[in-house]
C-alpha cells in the first residue's frame, strides 16, 4: 500500500511517451576513470540513480540491454569547490557534472526529477547552483522524542539506541533532503538541553554526522547558553568570564575532535524563560561573540532574533527590532543573526521582519516555519510556499528585497518531519518541506512551479490531476487567512496548543500571550494601531514601504484601529468585509474537499482517504473558527452579521 513513506522520491513508473522515451534511451550508469575512487557521495548518486531509474521504468525493467544510454557521473572531487551541478546531453548521453561529488548528487537528484516529471532524456539540460549557502532544518526535537509543535509522531532521531543503532529512517531522511538541496541540520530543539552538549550525546550525533556526510548535511547543535553552569560545574555563564570562555573553547573542541566538519551552534536566549547573556548584563553580540569565538573558524554561531520581554510594555511586534538594530556590526564575521519571517510568531500571515535591512553589517538569515503550528496544524491543508514566496519578495526599501537580503546567508526552516509512516502526519505537509528545500535552493522558484514537480512526483503526473490540485494548493493558505485571521488579524489562537480560536482569552499572565492583546476589539472598532497614533512600529520600516504596508488591506488590521463602520475598497463596512473574508475562507476549504473528491481515480486509496478525511476536519473547524470568532466579535460589537453575506448552509 501507498503510505506516504517514499514522498516525493517515489519514481513512480513512466507511461505513455515519456516510458517509451526512456526505455528507448536505455539508460546504463557509469562513472567517470578519475571518480572511481570510493566515494560515499557518488556512491549515493549511483545508488539513487540506479533505484529511480528501474523503478521509472517500471517492474521489471524495461530496459534493452547493452544500449547507447549512458550517464556519466563526472564531478571534480575539491571539497570546497561549490555545490552548483549541470546535466548535458550529447551523442554519448547524459553527463552529470560540477566542482564537487556533491554536484553529481544534486545532479543525480535533478536529473531523476525531470525524468520523473516525463522530461525527454535526449534532450535535458540543466545547470543550477544554490543561491543561498545555508539551506538548513531546524528541528524543535527534544532528547526524549517529544517533537515541539511537532504533529506527525514523536522524534525521527532515535537519541536511545544511538550511536549503537542507526535506523535506516536516517538515511532515508538525508536522501530526502538532499534531493530538494538542504544542506544543514540542527538536530534539537532551541528550548535547548544542556546535557545534549554532554560526550554520550557527542558520540551519537557524530554518529549521525557520519551518516549524512554523504548527502552533504553538516549538523548543527541547539546549545543552551546557561551550559557551562548546568553541566560544566561553573558559578556562572557570564560569557565575558575567562573560565566561560574557556568552558566554550573546549567544548567546541571536543566536537570538532568528534565531528570535524560540525556547523556550529543555534541559540534561543533571553526569549521566552531560555536563559541568555542579558541575565548577567551583557548583550546579544556579547553572548554570540563567546561562542563564535569557541567555534573560531570552523563553524558558526546562529543566533535567533525571536525574542520578547515580560520586562518590556513596548508593542511586541517591535521588541526583536529594538534589541537587535542599535547592535548591528556588533557581531563577530562568524555569527548569523536568525530572524523569523515576520516580527510577531509564524502567523497565518504577517508583515516582512523590520530586521531585514536594518542591519547591513550583520549576516541575517530567514527563519521560516514548515510545521503549521498556527496553520491547522497535522491536520489543516495549507501549502505554505505563497507565503514564504510572498516574504522572500517583499521589497525592504533598505537594499533590496527580504530574499536578496538573506541569500549571501541562507534560510531555516522548522521542520515538520515526525515518526509517523508519511513523516510529516498529513500528506499534503510533505509539500512544505519539499518546497522550502526548493525555494532555499533558488527562490525565484515560484510556488506553482513548485506545487506542480511535487504534486506529479508525489501523486500522479496526469494532467487533469496536476491542473486541479495545483491551484487548489495555491490557493490553501489564503484560505487558513481568511477563517482564521483575516484582515490583518493575527494570534487569535487559544492558549498554549495555538490550534482552535480563542479571541476572547483575555487573562493570562502577560499581556502579549493573550489574543485580546493583538485584536484590540472594542464597541468602536478592531485593530491594532501601530501607526504614529499607536505604538508605531510602522516606522520600523523604510518610509516607502511603510507607506505601502499601511495601505495594504492585507494589513489593515495589523497597522489599524478600525471603526466597525468605516467603508472599505469594497464599498462595504468593514463589519460586512470582515464577515464575508470569514465565509470566503469556509467556502475556499469547500471547493478543496470537492477538488479533492474528484480526484479518487488518480490517488492510491490509502492516501486518498487521509486526505479527504483531513478535509472534512477542516471543513468543520474552518466552521468552527468563522461562528467562534464572529460570535465573540458581536458580543462586543453589538452588530446583526450583515445580510447576504453568508453563503447558504
Ligand atoms: C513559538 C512557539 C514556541 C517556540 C518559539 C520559538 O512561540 O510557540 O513553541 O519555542 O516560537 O520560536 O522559540
């Protein structure tokens, strides 16, 4: 049965044309006199290669023997020379090529994709280089298997059995990610344990390092910044203290005598209880510096930007902003700066980070989020590429757009991936990862081209079915927008599990975990008013492009305090708009599930019902958000729900 194990590398066999084509072609693999020494990375392209091929071909092999077909694996062996590859035809065949035996691999990936995509073998040609160095997962795993906002089964990392056992998901797993180009992986979660920095857990991470260094996967460490008092018998972390210094020095020497090509640490301080270099009085750079300068040349220090202060009553959106900006240059040449795409939480949608270009003399990197915790979760179809697409393009107004800003640096995304048969709990989730690995590879991509390669590989190449899902996928995280936090709303989500709607929460602790905090709802109006009658952290942003993101009806009510009558574009109130966005939203997931019920013929019944079984949770909780948060809204607004605006139960 189909279970979603294999994703996108599924080489689902060829036919009509495209099968002929190929079996024409008669496709024989051979590598090139000066690679012939062992090498475990054209070793896993041969394999791949060999696996694909046979199984595009169909059971059993079609092929003729002894053809003209051949494929050559012919890569330069410079470590350092570039992961860019290119694949040619000529009389001979096809030649897979680039610097580095990582170039045959991608190569070897690349060229699978477009046979897999029915592409004639006789004619492709492709030359790709990544245009960001750090394609990286970020994996909120905890040593015990509990998966942080994790919603497809506990760890995949099996930290128990290792490095005794290594179980054949984590190979699985690296073929996975190099196939779509990621490069980087930290394996922990940032609300870090200390004790993963202890020998036992170096021993089983350089376990996996061994495993992926293959695929071209450097590992990464989330550190908690308080180790050298937690588990290096220290009275302090203060890293300006020589013994902390030292502590760092020797640690990071200790991994790099495990695992010499470690990428380096991942560090979430002073943000949400971790501890950080401000609880001894020093800075962000301060605390970055000590560790980058542990690290010295042979890694770097990723250091998160999401932070928030109960000690601070300034709008939250603006905190990350205030903290970080006046330090730019601060930074050692080793540190990144991490910054989430947008300055609240991984939200349905938010505006671009302020950090990005405001700080040219610090390498920023783009955190995206590929699990949905804010989305539905394991079990709300949305396809997330239009947002990060919509955040890569987004004009800073300081040198260029959020894409041309983070791409000398690279991207991370929060990984999605569990224990669960299809690793990503529901199967159209497997598309979020494959899409960030593409769009960190080349965000020009756009997400239909995207959509398009993984639904075909993923699903079925027919036509009917590609022309129907795509858009579907397309139009899925407007959708989530439109039920949920339309308008410019954001963190409407109930406490803690940030699954359902609680618009009402309005007594926690601090007044930035309560959705009433970002709403802003009274008899008046809705909105958070962040212009300069507000908190203004619209000036934030470069002039122009605040003036735009204050126009933007995408916005409204993030920038906004808006009167409930006040007339929109549309003509009008916007009581009226801001019901019909809620019922557009609940009839966008209708048309999904009749999409999706039309393609039964098309999908392997086991996948077929998982999906259409999560739709029909979405339909009923898309229901569930819309009457929830539009009771709540006229238990304060007082107002009748506009007539004509609902569709017809
Ligand atoms: C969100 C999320 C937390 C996570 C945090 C982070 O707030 O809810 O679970 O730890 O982001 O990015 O650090």
């Amino acid at each position: 049965a189909e279970d979603g194990y294999d994703l996108w590398l599924r080489y689902a066999p060829l036919e009509g044309e495209a099968l002929e084509r190929l079996e024409e072609f008669n496709p024989q693999i051979a590598v090139d006199l000066y690679n012939r020494e062992d090498n475990p990375t054209l070793e896993a392209a041969v394999r791949e290669l060999g696996f694909g091929l046979h199984s595009l071909l169909g059971e059993p092999a079609r092929s003729r023997p002894g053809g003209h077909g051949r494929i050559l694996i012919d890569c330069g062996s410079h470590p350092t020379g570039g992961e860019q590859y290119f694949v040619t035809t000529d009389r001979q065949g096809i030649r897979i090529g680039g610097p580095s035996h990582i170039s045959c691999l991608y190569g070897a990936y690349a060229l699978l994709r477009e046979l897999s995509l029915g592409a004639d073998p006789r004619t492709i040609n492709l030359t790709s280089a990544p245009a960001m160095p750090l394609r990286m997962l970020n994996h909120w795993d905890n040593p015990d298997g509990h998966v942080e906002r994790g919603y497809a089964g506990r760890s995949i990392f099996d930290w128990w059995n290792l490095p005794d056992r290594l179980d054949q998901r984590m190979i699985d797993y690296a073929r996975a990610n190099a196939s779509i180009g990621i490069n980087a992986v930290v394996v922990n979660n940032v609300n870090a344990q200390a004790y993963m920095l202890e020998p036992r857990y170096i021993a089983k991470l350089k376990r996996l390092a061994d495993a992926w260094r293959p695929y071209g996967i450097r590992v990464f460490l989330s550190a908690r910044f308080s180790a050298p008092r937690d588990i290096g018998g220290l009275p302090t972390a203060d890293p300006l203290d020589p013994a902390v210094r030292a502590w760092w020095r020797a640690k990071a020497d200790e991994i790099y005598a495990a695992i010499p090509d470690f990428g380096g640490f991942l560090v979430k301080a002073n943000s949400e209880g971790q501890p950080g270099p401000q609880d001894y009085g020093r800075s962000h750079a301060d605390g970055a510096n000590v560790l980058a300068e542990a690290l010295g040349n042979r890694g770097t220090v990723i250091w998160r930007a999401f932070v928030y202060s109960e000690h601070n009553d300034v709008d939250r959106a603006m905190q990350a902003f205030d903290e970080f900006v006046p330090l730019d240059g601060q930074f050692a040449p080793n540190v990144i700066v991490q910054v989430k795409n947008g300055p609240i939480d991984f939200q349905p949608r938010e505006p671009f980070h302020p950090m990005f270009g405001a700080m040219p003399n610090t390498r920023l990197m783009l955190e995206a989020q590929i699990t949905k915790e804010y989305l539905g979760q394991g079990t709300h179809l949305a396809y997330l590429a239009p947002m990060w697409e919509e955040v890569l393009h987004a004009d800073t107004g300081r040198g260029g757009t959020v894409a041309q800003i983070v791409q000398p640096v690279g991207m991370a995304g929060v990984a999605n991936t569990g224990s669960d048969r299809n690793w990503t709990g529901s199967d159209f989730d497997q598309a979020n990862w494959y899409a960030f690995g593409r769009l960190a590879w080349d965000p020009s991509l756009t997400s239909e081209q995207i959509a398009r390669e993984w639904a075909a590989q993923t699903f079925s190449r027919a036509p009917e079915f590609v022309e129907a899902v795509v858009p579907m996928m397309l139009g899925s995280r407007q959708a989530v927008v439109d039920y949920m936090t339309p308008l410019g709303l954001a963190h409407q989500m109930a406490t803690g599990h940030h699954y359902g709607p609680g618009p009402w929460v309005c007594d926690l602790a601090r007044p930035e975990w309560n959705p009433c905090y970002y709403a802003r709802a009274d008899r008046q109006g809705i909105g958070f008013d962040r212009t300069a009658s507000g908190s203004n952290a619209l000036a934030q942003y470069a002039p122009p492009v605040a003036a735009g993101l204050a126009a933007d009806p995408d916005y409204l009510l993030w920038f906004h305090h808006v009167g409930w009558d006040q007339a929109m574009p549309s003509g009008r109130s916007l009581w009226a708009e801001l019901v019909g966005r809620y019922d557009t939203g609940v009839a966008a997931v209708d048309a999904m599930a009749d999409t999706w019920a039309a393609q039964q013929r098309h999908v392997d019944p086991q996948r077929f019902r998982a999906v259409a079984e999560n739709l029909v949770i979405q339909q009923a909780e898309a229901r569930w958000w819309r009457d929830a948060s539009l009771a709540w809204w006229q238990s304060i607004n007082g107002l009748p729900l506009p007539e004509g605006t609902r569709p017809p139960q």
